[in-house]
C-alpha cells in the first residue's frame, strides 16, 4: 500500500470516529431506547436463526420472539406491581425513622471518638453538625430517588424505551442478517480475512457477556429476593432486586446490595438473629455467584477484566449518559480485541524479535 492510500484510510477512519462521536453527543438524549433495541436485537438473533432455519419467515420469527418477551415482562411486572408499590410505600413512611437512626448512629460514633481522642479532637460542635448532616444527606438522598421516580421526564423517558424499543428491536432483529451481510460487502479485500476473524472474536466475547451477563443477573436476583424475603426483611424485594440487576457491573451489585440489607436489618430487627440470617443470604449468594452461576454460566469465555468493564460502564455513562452505559460494554471489547491483535502483531514482528546489536 502506497503512502497516499494509507493516508486516506487513516484519514477515512478518523472521520467516521469524528461522526460518530459528534452524532452520540447531539442524539444521545433520544438514542437510549434505539440502543436498547440494538442490545435486544443482538441478544435474540440466534434463537431467531434457529426458527427461520426450519422454514418459517425471519419476520415471523422475529415478530414472535420479541412478542413474547414482551408479554413475559408485562406477566412479571403485573405480578411484582403490587409488591413493589407496597414496599416502595413504606421506604417512604419510614424514611423518618431511617434518617434518625442514621443520626443516632452517628452521634454515638462520634462520641466514642470523643472519648478516644479527648475533646480537642472531636468537640461538641463538631459531634452534632456531623449528626444534623448525616441525617440531612440521608433525606435528601430519598427524596432524590423518590422525585427520580415520580418525575415527568423520567417517566417520558421510561415511557419512549418501553414503546419505541420493542418496535426498533423487531425491525433490527428481522433485518439482522442483511445488515451483517451489507456491512461484511464492505470490507476492503485486502484486510477481509482480518477484519472478519477480529469480528468472530469480538462477537464470541460479547455474545458470551451480554447472555451470560442477563442469566446471571436473573438468577442472583431471584435467589436475593427469596432469601431476603424468608428470613424476613421488610424490603426484601427492593434490595433483591437491586442487588441481582447490578451484578453486571463487577462488585458494585454485590457492595450495594449487601450494605443496603445490613443497614435495614440493623434497622429492623431488635435481635441479632434476623441480622445473623441476612449476613448467612449475602453469605451464600457471594458463593454462589464466585463458585457457582459464574464459572457455570460465563466460564472463561469472556475475556473482559472486572477494572476493565467498571471503567468502561463509568466513562461511558459519564460522557454519553445511558447510551454510553449501552454502549460501553461493545466498545470496551472492541478495543480489548483489537489491543490483543496489535500486540501479537507486535510480538512477531522484527521490532520486537530482533536481536540487540552487538557492541563493538
């Protein structure tokens, strides 16, 4: 390849970065329910590649597919709604008694750092603004979550992805395949063979995280909601929930998870005993995850490091919001895969295998 045709390529690329870039930050607002149809799409392609190998219509395939995942979430959100709404409404009474003990709790702290460390450390002054603000912050943090839920645009927004995303998703899915084939025409011949292995590589890595991801998330937030509910925590349902669907982020669903329960058992229960049964649920459910569901259901297939993908989750979102959370996981393998490639281009080549000059 000559200079001038390699300028143009490098030139070409950064255009089409520049566009992409620039097209994520003025759409973005509107391209979260899109996003997700991509997601959805990706996600249920073979399964709807399978029924169009028997003989029945892609279209038909994809229209059945996406309607009963459709229903499966109607049936399921039909049946926790009431749960939900009863648990939702009593976070919210008790949200006073919460931030008391929030208070309380800290008070007693730092009284006991008061006692430690002699008042010229810790005074009275310093004891009771930290108090007032921790029971502050506590409320201003549940009256944050409450006006996040009940909020207009969050509603619209929630809104635009729960009806725009099954029709995009059904549209992308049936025309999956074409798209794949039109974009695999455009390939240069030169770098076909290339491109197309990196490309079975990023879509083994991704496919593996994206369904592996979504059954583990299942699994560990049905057994979080049973066990928290049996051994009788009050918001058993909400944390269970919470801690199950952010397992995708490494560590956080687990952390999150497990202080919020603790907290609402120190609350709740006047013994140790309903205290000592959360810690055996979060026990548990950590093994099972480290032991069990992960190596079970993800294996080594997926070679995305957890500091890798909390990084990318978090830049993503930052730059780009719920579309750059969406989009994070695709690129971050992306990019894995592709350092992988240059670095064993690397290793072969004569920059690296090539002998140190001997001295003279």
């Amino acid at each position: 390849m000559n200079a001038g045709a390699r300028i143009q390529r490098m030139a070409l690329i950064g255009v089409l970065l520049a566009v992409f870039w620039y097209a994520l930050q003025v759409f973005g607002p509107v391209l979260a329910p899109f996003a997700a149809a991509g997601v959805v799409a990706y996600a249920l392609d073979p399964p709807v590649t399978r029924l169009s190998r028997i003989g029945i219509p892609r279209g038909a395939c994809a229209i059945a597919v996406i309607v009963a995942i459709v229903a499966a979430l109607l049936l399921f959100a039909l049946l926790l709604y009431p749960l939900l709404r009863a648990q939702i409404g009593l976070l919210i009474v008790r949200s006073p008694r919460y931030a008391f003990l929030v208070q309380a709790w800290a008070r007693d702290q730092l009284t006991l750092l008061q006692e430690q460390f002699g008042p010229d450390v810790v005074n009275d002054k310093l004891r009771d603004l930290v108090s007032g603000q921790a029971a502050s912050i506590m409320s201003i943090v549940l009256s944050t979550v409450t006006s996040l839920i009940g909020g207009g645009f969050a509603i619209i927004n929630l809104l635009s992805v729960i009806v725009v995303t099954p029709v995009a998703g059904f549209y992308l899915l049936r025309d999956w395949q074409t798209m794949i084939a039109t974009v695999d025409s455009w390939l240069p011949h030169r770098y076909r063979a290339v491109l197309r292995a990196q490309a079975r590589e990023i879509d083994r890595i991704l496919s593996a995280w994206v369904r592996g991801q979504a059954l583990c998330c299942l699994a560990l937030a049905a057994y979080y909601v049973l066990g928290l509910s049996i051994v009788g925590l009050d918001l058993g349902l909400i944390v269970g929930l919470s801690a199950g669907l952010l397992s995708f982020i490494p560590y956080v669903g687990s952390i999150v998870g497990g202080a919020t329960a603790l907290g609402l058992a120190l609350a709740q229960f006047p013994d140790w005993h309903g205290l000592a049964g959360v810690g055996a649920v979060l026990f548990v459910g950590q093994i099972l995850e480290g032991y069990v569901i992960y190596p079970r259901v993800l294996g080594d297939r997926v070679e995305l490091p957890a500091i890798w993908v909390i990084f990318a989750l978090l830049a993503g979102g930052a730059a780009f919001g719920f579309v750059g959370v969406m989009l994070a996981v695709p690129v971050a393998a992306t990019i894995g895969v592709l350092c992988r490639f240059w670095l064993r281009r690397y290793l072969a080549s004569p920059l690296y295998l090539d002998p140190a000059p001997i001295p003279d």
